[in-house]
C-alpha cells in the first residue's frame, strides 16, 4: 500500500510543487504517530515498573511468610529439645547418671569421681556431652531459639559442663582436640548471663525487703 501511494501521487499530481505540498499535509499526521508511538514505549514503561512494583510486593509477603515460618519452626524445635532433656533419651541419660554422680553439687567434680567411674559411666557421660554439643550446634546454626533454650535446659549444660570440664580437656588431649567444641562459648556465656540474672533477682529481692517500710 505505501507504494502504491508513491505511485499514485506521482501519476495523480503532474508536478513536484503539487507533489510537495500533498506530502507536507502529512507532516502532522507522522507527528501525531510519532508522538503515539512514544506514548506507547512510556505506557509500557509504566506497566512494567508496577508489574514490578506487584512482583516485588508479593516476593515481599512471600519472604515475610518464610520469615514466621523460620521462626515457628526454630521455637517448635526447642521445644522438641526440651521434651528430650526431660522425658527423652536424653532425659533417660540424665538419670543414668545422676544416680551415680552429683552433677549440681559444687563440691564434686570429675577429678574426685574419676577413680570411681566405669567405662559405661563414661560413655554415657558421653552421650550426655553429645546431645548437649547437637543443642549448642542447633543454636549457633540459627536451628533452635537461643533464649527457649537457656531457660529450660541453661541449668543442666553449666551443671554438665561445669563437672566434666576436666574429662573434657583430658578427651581433647587423648583422642581429639575437637570434641565438644560448641558447648565452651555457649556455656561461657550463659555462665555470664546466670551471675547477672541472680544478680538482679537478689537487688530485687533487697529492694523488696527493706526494713522499717511497707510496700505496696
């Protein structure tokens, strides 16, 4: 069609001037196209950044929905550890060896029960040791919440890590430097957090009982 409009201008209009003058009356009409045609790319333009305006709300909502996710799953996790600790095989561990050994007496340690332990006393003191490790490895691997944890089961690893403390160090020198590496950072530190958690509870404790006033 567009050469056959050449041809017909040419045979229609007998002279250039004529021929001119048709084809500046389209002047208008190219810019109009012209100016649709870019209206156009700027429409498109539109319509993609709030496509992507949508896309991004939605991986938004999306990643909101995996981050309660993540976190159920960390809560629903510890919790599972806790149900171990206590009526679990951990729990069955814990009993096998408290029975022998007093794990929460200050004054006992494993260096003044070491001539008294058998070798099934130790290896389960090692399975003891081992599911404490898996805890602290949950916890630095962002499995299981920290604080979840620390309340239910902060007690038992100090106790546990404050007694074996020497058949750790005596392990790592005989068989490997590696073992039960996890539980020393976390116990340092729960160890911290326990001194001021009492700390703050015997301020309370004080504040409360102060002689000579009553206290609503």
């Amino acid at each position: 069609i567009w050469a056959l409009s050449a041809v017909a201008i040419f045979y229609t209009l007998d002279q250039w001037p004529k021929r001119g003058q048709f084809g500046d009356l389209f002047g208008a009409v190219n810019s109009l196209f012209a100016g649709l045609g870019f209206s156009g790319v700027v429409v498109a333009l539109l319509l993609q950044n709030h496509g992507l305006d949508l896309q991004n709300r939605s991986l938004g909502l999306q990643l909101d929905e995996l981050t309660k996710a993540h976190e159920w799953n960390r809560r629903k996790s510890a919790h599972d550890l806790v149900f171990e600790a206590s009526l679990g095989k951990f729990g069955t561990l814990r009993r096998s060896i408290e029975t022998k050994i007093r794990i929460y007496d200050p004054l006992e340690t494993y260096d003044s029960m070491k001539a008294k332990l058998s070798a099934d006393d130790c290896l389960v003191l090692d399975a003891a040791l081992n599911f404490l490790e898996n805890v602290c490895l949950a916890i630095k691997n962002n499995v299981v919440d920290e604080m979840i944890v620390y309340d239910a089961l902060g007690d038992i690893l100090l106790a546990y890590w404050r007694w074996a403390r020497p058949y750790i160090v005596e392990c790592r020198r005989t068989i490997s430097e590696e073992v039960w590496t996890e539980i020393d950072p976390f116990a340092r530190s729960w160890e911290v957090k326990a001194r001021e958690g009492r700390a703050r509870l015997e301020a309370a404790r004080a504040g409360a009982l102060t002689p000579g006033r009553s206290r609503l």
